[in-house]
C-alpha cells in the first residue's frame, strides 16, 4: 500500500469532480468516442456522463459523428468541436420564463448563502 | 507479460473504479511520481507502440488527479511550449517573452500544484525543450509524466541530467484477457458473449483495444440478428471472420 508522503496533500490538493474529470478526457482524446469509453477514462459514472454529453451535444460543444440510430449493438459516437480551454462548461440556469406573458427575466445568481439558516440554527445551539 | 512490479499500489481512493490495464499503469506511474519522497525528482515515463491505448491511458491519468496535459507536436519551440502550458494552467497574463512565462508558470505551479502529463514527447526531445522542463520540474518539484513511442527512454538517455531524474518508466502493455472481459461487461449488455468467444477476440486482435471492441460490438448484432439469441460463445461464432485489422483475404 503506498503511504501518503508527508507532501502528499500538497501535491494532490483535491480531486476533480466528475464534470472537471469528463471535460478533461474529453479534450485528450481527440477524435470520436462513445459515451462507456468516455466513462471509464474519465472515472466516472457512465449515466452522469451520458448526460453531460447530451448538455454539450445541446450547447454545441460536441457533435455526434456517428448516431447509433436504434441498430442494436452499436454506439452513437461523439467528438469535441468546441475545445476552449481547461476548465469544464457548466449548466447555468439565468433566466426566469413567465408562461403568461412569454417573457423571460434575468436570475442572477443567489448573493446570500444557501445555508444562512442552517448557519443561524447552529449559531443559536440548535440542531441543524 | 513483464509488468513492472516495483510501482506502487493503487492507493484506495482510486482502486474502486473499473479501469484498463494500460489506465491502471499510467495512473500508477503518476501517483508514484508524486508519492515520492521530498526533493525526490518526479520525472516519469510511460511508452509504447502506438495503437495500445496510451492517449486514453494518458486520458485518465490526467483526469483523476487533476493534470495539465500538453500535446507536444513537431513544430513546438520553447516559447510555443511555454504558451500552451500557460494556457493550460489558466494563466491569465502568461507574459510576454518566454523568460516571463516561465517564471509565472513556476509561480502558479508552486501556488497551486498540479502533475504535468506530456504526450508525444519524442518531439520535444530537443536541448532547449528538454531543458526547459527539467527547469520547471526542478523549480516547482511536481510530477511530470511523460508519454512517448517505444523508443522514447532510450532517446531520453543522452541527456544524464535530465535521465537520471527519471524515477518510474513503465511501458504499456497489449489488452489482457482481462482487459477484453471487461470490454465485453460494458459493450455487450443486450447479449451474454462467452469468455471462450471474448478471449477469441483479444488474442487475435493482439491487444489492440479498439479491434476488440468492433468484434464484441459485432458479435452482439450477429447474436441477435442472425442467430436470434441473447448469447453467443465461441461454437455458435464459427468460422465468422475476426476484424483483426488484416487485409480482407481473396476469396477463392
């Protein structure tokens, strides 16, 4: 078993998150891939992959070179197009849609801490 | 199969995740160059002939632990080198000339340390680029992986320096029945393929991971269209052709 070295958190800070982890394998590889190879190289779940697929598919980011059109056996496979960098494009909800007018209002994000009640609960000495 | 045994073992937080042969070596070959001891040098090597999954090997070692990659070309200069690793690091303002760069890429190194994996290295092996790297590897101190052709330790040994800073050099291996069986586990759900029939595959395709995976994707669709059957084995696939990636042979 390798022992962690005293400069090991040091030099491993965090581990990246699925999304960090997919973007990352996904710029690499160049060239088409399926969504299972993408998984096992990325460490990742493949269902969580497959979804951050389809959101780059939508976005523009990827484009289906092969698509598996419902024949058994075989996989739709996808390439990058859009390679901007290293950090990964994440789904970003900005807008408000009113259904009875059909306009949409901005929704910037949240100023306050989500657990401000949670925090306060705590502060108080009660249980969270 | 003369896997190298002196690599460490896969610490726990990343044994859990299935993982090829080749992944699981490169993966291990980073962490060994960043598990070794303080001042110790963390210069790596990972090599092979080409077609044995080195690039998605490289793929998922830069993934899980967070690396910057750079894909080395033909043409690359120290400057252009220096540039792509700023952009890669996110620097804002790399700097103008090259001595710049380099030192803010240093800075951001030793702020915020991430492993480097270099891919196709043999271009790189130049005086000034492979300088430049032993440069930043001994200023930051952090892993630096790089992944070459088979020859690629033997063309790094006319520089002693930077050579004798290499502590892992591990070179990929061909797909292993293992490799082949987990192939089949995440390829072929609608159909059970034997392991007869898998092991088939993997040895006539030499190893090469792609080839196995057109033939168990094959072997899925002849299963339910032509056989009509949710399995498949060594005996019910006959004398089919493997795609081995031989040239079709004459028909008599």
């Amino acid at each position: 078993m390798l022992q962690p070295a005293p400069h090991y958190a040091r030099l491993a800070p965090k581990r990246p998150d699925a999304i960090s982890r997919i973007w990352t394998a996904l710029r690499i590889i160049v060239g088409d891939i399926d969504i299972a190879m993408l998984a096992m190289a990325a460490g990742a779940p493949e269902t969580s992959t497959a979804d951050y697929v389809r959101l780059l598919v939508r976005s523009g980011f990827m484009s289906v070179s092969r698509s598996a059109n419902g024949r058994i056996g075989t996989r739709a496979l996808y390439r990058l197009t859009r390679n901007t960098g290293p950090l990964p494009p994440r789904r970003a909800i900005t807008l408000m849609a009113d259904p009875n007018t059909g306009l949409t209002y901005p929704l910037p994000h949240r100023t306050t801490p989500r657990s401000r009640k949670r925090l306060a609960l705590t502060l108080r000495g009660e249980a969270a | 199969m003369d896997v190298p045994h002196d690599l460490p073992e896969m610490p726990r937080e990343f044994s859990a995740s299935t993982r090829l042969t080749n992944m699981d070596l490169c993966l291990r070959t980073i962490l060994a160059a960043q598990g070794a001891g303080e001042g110790a040098p963390r210069l790596a090597l990972f090599y092979g002939w080409s077609g044995l999954g080195k690039t998605v090997a490289a793929a998922h070692a830069a993934a899980v632990t967070g690396a910057v990659y750079i894909l080395a070309t033909r043409v690359m200069t120290q400057k252009s080198f220096l540039e792509a690793l700023a952009r890669e690091l996110g620097l804002a303002r790399p700097g103008r000339t090259s001595s710049d760069m380099l030192n803010n890429v240093i800075q951001r190194l030793n702020q915020n340390p991430q492993p480097i994996v270099i891919d196709e290295m043999d271009y790189l092996a130049k005086d000034q680029l492979v300088g430049i790297i032993r440069d930043i590897h001994d200023a930051a101190n952090i892993p630096i992986l790089m992944i070459g052709e088979e020859g690629l330790p033997a063309l790094l040994k006319q520089w002693e320096r930077f050579d004798n800073r290499i502590i892992a050099a591990t070179p990929a291996q061909r797909a292993s029945i293992a490799d082949g069986r987990i192939l089949r586990d995440i390829y072929a759900r609608r159909v059970k393929i034997a392991d007869d029939l898998v092991d088939h595959f993997t040895v006539r395709c030499k190893g090469i991971t792609r080839r196995i995976v057109v033939n168990i994707q094959d072997a899925q669709s002849i299963a339910l269209e032509e056989l009509e059957a949710t399995n498949i084995d060594l005996l019910a696939w006959g004398d089919r052709q493997v795609r081995d990636g031989s040239l079709p042979r004459r028909q008599a």
